[in-house]
C-alpha cells in the first residue's frame, strides 16, 4: 500500500526554527536575534559540530542568499547565517555603518 510522505509546513514549526531537509535527513535551524541600541539583528544556528560555517552576504543581500550552500553544508558543520544590520529582517536598523556590522557579527 502506498502511503504519502508527510508535507512539511510552516505553521507546523515555532516560529525560531526553519525545517530543512538534506538527502533524506532532517535539520533545524534556530532563529535568534541580537538586540542593541541600533536595532535588532536576526541569525540562524544549527545544532553544534566541532566546525562551523559563518555564512555573510553582501551589500542588498540577506541569508536567504546561502540556501544552497546551507543545504549543502549542514550535515557535516556548524552553519551560522545572518541578516546583516539594515538587510532583510534585520530592518529598521538606524546609524548603519560597516564597522557597526563587524561589531554585531564579532560578538
């Protein structure tokens, strides 16, 4: 008898995990942000592996950029993704610089 596979769907996740699903195994990306006085800044985490990926897009860019590359790496690596100050959630963000930026992703 054939059975439909389970359709995954947004609604059935929090909203602080993203479901991916790579060559049959499943994933969680964790959503979290990092508010500070110029706004709040959202990234995404997997779970911990003894090395890691930090993804960081360019300038009108935001993580959605490394979806490929996530799906790619997720199975064997830490991967780290984040919307930079003033790019795709992390809007409004006020008194944008680049070294505003570096700061948010050194700490």
């Amino acid at each position: 008898m054939y059975s439909r596979p389970k359709i995954l769907v947004w609604a059935d996740y929090p909203f602080n995990l993203v479901p991916y699903t790579i060559r049959g195994q499943f994933f969680l990306l964790k959503h979290k942000t990092q508010k500070n006085k110029n706004g709040v800044v959202h990234y995404w985490i997997s779970e911990k592996k003894s090395n890691a990926l930090l993804f960081l897009h360019g300038a009108t860019m935001d993580h959605d950029l490394f979806k490929e590359q996530i799906d790619y790496f997720l199975s064997g690596f830490s991967v780290i993704t984040i919307d930079l100050p003033s790019h795709g959630l992390s809007t409004p963000y006020s008194n944008f610089s680049l070294e505003d930026s570096a700061e948010v992703v050194i700490r």
